[in-house]
C-alpha cells in the first residue's frame, strides 16, 4: 500500500472556497451553524469607476452573508468582506465584482445551490431538508434549486436531440376549491418505442392551453409523431392538440390508445348508470346486479373468470340490460384490436368497427352515438397507432380511472408495455378453453377468415 502523503490544514480548500476565488480568514463554530469569514484577493477588485473612468478610493468594507454547502449537516455560512470604493468626480459608489460567487442579490453560493439541486434531484432529499441543512427558509431554497434546475435542465438548446416520438398530456397537478390547477406534460417516448429503455420527462408547463405548447421550442422535423388524447369531444383540453398542429405541422397525430380505451369504457360505465336509473330509478347499491358487474364490465373477454362469465351471462340474459350489452360489445371489439400480435390485424378490427359506428346507431344507445362520433371524426389519428406501434403516453392517470374500477391499472388493457400480450390475473382461477366459454369468443371474424374475405 503506498503511504499517504499529508499536507497543512487547510479550511479554504476543505470548504471548496478556493473554486469561488475566496480566502477563509477566520471561523466563528456554535451548535447552531458555523460561519466562516472571507475575503476576497485584491486582484479580483476593479477599483476604476465604470461611468467616467476615474480611479476610486477605498471607502471601507461591506459584510456579504452566503449560505453554503453544510459540513457534517451544520449550515455553514459565508461572511465575505467586500471592498467598497467611491469616485470621487461622478461620486458613483461600487463594491467587488461577486458574480463568480453567487448570483446578484442571491442568499446561496453557486456551490451551495448545486449541492441543494444534487440532493433534491439524486439523494431525493425534501426542499424542506434542504432548506434546514443550508440555514434558510423553504422559498428561499426552492426559488433556488428551480432556478438552477431550469437552466440546467430546460434551458438546454440539444435537450430534444433524438427526440421521434413526442408524448402531450394533461394532468392535475392540485386540487383546490377554486379549481383543479393543471399542468401539460411534455414526454419523449423514442426510448418506449424502439424498446431501449423507459420514456424520458422532457417539461412540465403549467396551464393546458395552447400557450403552453406555443412557449416550448418544440423540434420540428420530418417524421416526427406525437401522441396525445386528442379529443375536443370532451377527452382533453383543445389547446395543446392545437398548438401541438401549429408548432409542429409535419408532426404525425396518434391518439394514444390508453385513451382510447377509457374513452370507451367511461362510455360504458355512463350506459350502465344510465340503465340502473331507469330501471330502479336511483343509483345503484350493492344488491343490484348492475351495480355488482360495474368491474366485470370493464375486464377484458379474454381474462375473465368462470364466476365473472356466469355474471355477464345472467346480466345479459334480461332484455332490459340489451344497451348495456350493446355498449360492452364495442368495447370489446376496440380492445380486441389493441391486442392483436399484429398491427395489420388490429388496424383491420379498429378500421371495421369505425365502419360500423358510421351506420345510424339505434335510438337508446346515447352513449355509443357520442362514442361513435369521435371514433369516426378522429379515426386516422386513432389508426395511425398501428402504424406507429408503442406510440403511446402509457398507462391512464390515476385521476382520470372510470369510477368504481380497482386502484390497480385499468382492467382490459394489460399495463404499461405488454399490450398485446394479456397476461391472467395472479389472484384468478384458470380459465377454460375458449370452446366451452362463449364469451371468451372473438367478438370480430377471426384471422383466418379476416384474410379469406371479401372487401
């Protein structure tokens, strides 16, 4: 082992003041904090005044106070001696330049905000700890590290190089009496689709207006997609979508599928509330059968249990529940096409249940008309995520789950990647083969015949 070589001691360089061009003069160590006194050299002074050119003289010193970085978790704070000098032509009075210190009118070195923006962003430490661990208050820590963060960060010119796939959506940042407080949120989703790793937060812009996209310089280039909602049929807000259609014309628009799917089965929940009131007229309890088979709904054909068939089977049996049938089978129809291993297969099923909705829908199906006039105003943008697999923003927000569906992810859509490879539920019985379970049949043509029929 090679021996050790030691030096002097040295608080300057123990402190890391010799990278902020400080000299550590003298020390003052309580139990609350310590507070190091410093000077800065006499080169870094510019002792000519700046508006007529004449030499000032020294006019005494001015105390500057700077949190820094903790030591053994005890503020520590920076008491630089600043030289103060005055003109005495234009009587124009300055002080020693500190802008490699800190920034103008700033409480924290440069050292110390770097450290807070370490601690918050890595060791994921609270701004409250921060702030207790630098000596200040929490605005003072927070204004700060959000500061810095955003030049770091956002102010980077090469932070969308690579960027193909742009993922736009809006979320609840707060809940408040006076109104929800929202925020769009900008998600690089290349990694997501060429499967080499997990989608990248790109911003965070508060508002879902079109301003809030219009503010973000967004890359703009040939074959560029982006995903979002994409509905002013109630789905989402229609400032980004336009913005997005604004800032980035050769842009291709998918409607993330997740989407797609609770649009349809918030439709489906609002057909069997809708049933229950007329039937029972009031909402559904815990006897009702509506009411029971509200979760039964919403889970796919294909991972349905034998108890959970039984269910559907004795619902559907009573004439009454005929719209509420009719609701379940297209949504059924659209997640079966999100599952299909082949994307031709799957834009095949959308294309041919967007070609049904087109026809008059029945009256009594209130639900399915709204539904079917969205699939059909925004069918390429729906379709265009066959051609783009893995586009999509992932799985649906908690905040916006159908109401009654389980706190885990929504049921019917295996989540966040193996979308078209459904997996059974770890806490549910063995199925039985499709042929003795009707309802765990195909609810479009098979592939077999999908490719011997005629157009």
């Amino acid at each position: 082992m090679p021996e050790t070589t030691f030096t002097g001691p040295d608080l300057t360089t123990f402190l890391g003041l010799d990278a902020l061009g400080l000299t550590a003069v003298g020390q003052h160590l309580t139990a609350e904090r310590a507070v190091i006194e410093c000077r800065m050299p006499i080169g870094f002074e510019d002792p000519f005044c700046k508006a007529c050119g004449a030499q000032g003289q020294a006019r005494g010193t001015v105390a500057r106070r700077l949190a820094h970085v903790p030591v053994g978790w005890r503020p520590t704070q920076l008491l630089v001696r600043l030289r103060r000098f005055a003109c005495t032509h234009c009587r124009r009075v300055w002080r020693q330049d500190t802008s490699s210190l800190a920034e103008p009118r700033a409480r924290l070195t440069r050292s110390a905000v770097e450290w807070g923006l370490r601690a918050l962003a890595l060791e994921c430490m609270s701004v409250s700890r921060v702030a207790a661990a630098l000596g200040i208050s929490w605005h003072t820590a927070n204004n700060a590290i959000l500061t810095s963060a955003q030049a770091t960060l956002l102010d980077d010119p090469h932070r969308f190089d690579g960027v193909e796939v742009l993922g736009v959506d809006e979320h609840v940042w707060r809940h408040t009496r006076r109104g929800d407080r929202y925020v769009t949120v900008i998600i690089d989703l290349t990694p997501v689709r060429d499967r080499s790793g997990p989608a990248r937060l790109l911003d965070v812009v508060p508002g879902r207006s079109k301003k809030a996209l219009q503010d973000l310089a967004l890359p703009a280039r040939p074959g560029l997609a982006w995903a979002g909602r994409g509905g002013s049929h109630g789905a989402v807000s229609p400032g980004p979508e336009s913005a997005a259609g604004e800032e980035l014309p050769q842009a291709r628009a998918v409607m993330d599928p997740f989407h797609v799917a609770s649009l349809a089965g918030d439709k489906l929940d609002q057909c069997r509330r809708r049933i229950q009131r007329v039937i029972a007229g009031r909402r559904g309890r815990a006897g009702d059968r509506l009411y029971r088979a509200r979760r039964t709904l919403l889970t796919g054909a294909g991972l349905l249990t034998d108890a959970q068939v039984g269910r559907l089977e004795t619902l559907f049996a009573d004439d009454r529940h005929a719209a509420v049938q009719a609701s379940w089978g297209v949504y059924q129809r659209l997640i079966q096409a999100y599952r299909a291993e082949e994307a031709g297969l799957g834009k095949y099923l959308m294309q041919r249940l967007i070609d049904s909705l087109r026809q008059a829908v029945p009256d009594g199906l209130e639900e399915i008309q709204t539904l079917a006039r969205t699939l059909t105003e925004r069918a390429s943008d729906i379709l265009a995520y066959f051609d783009r697999p893995r586009t999509s923003n992932g799985p649906t927000p908690s905040h916006q789950r159908t109401p009654g569906a389980p706190t885990r992810h929504r049921p019917g859509l295996p989540q966040p990647h193996p979308l078209h490879h459904p997996q059974p539920h770890p806490h549910r019985t063995p199925q039985r083969p499709p042929d003795s379970n009707h309802l765990n049949q195909p609810t479009s043509p098979t592939y077999n015949t999908l490719k011997h029929e005629e157009p």
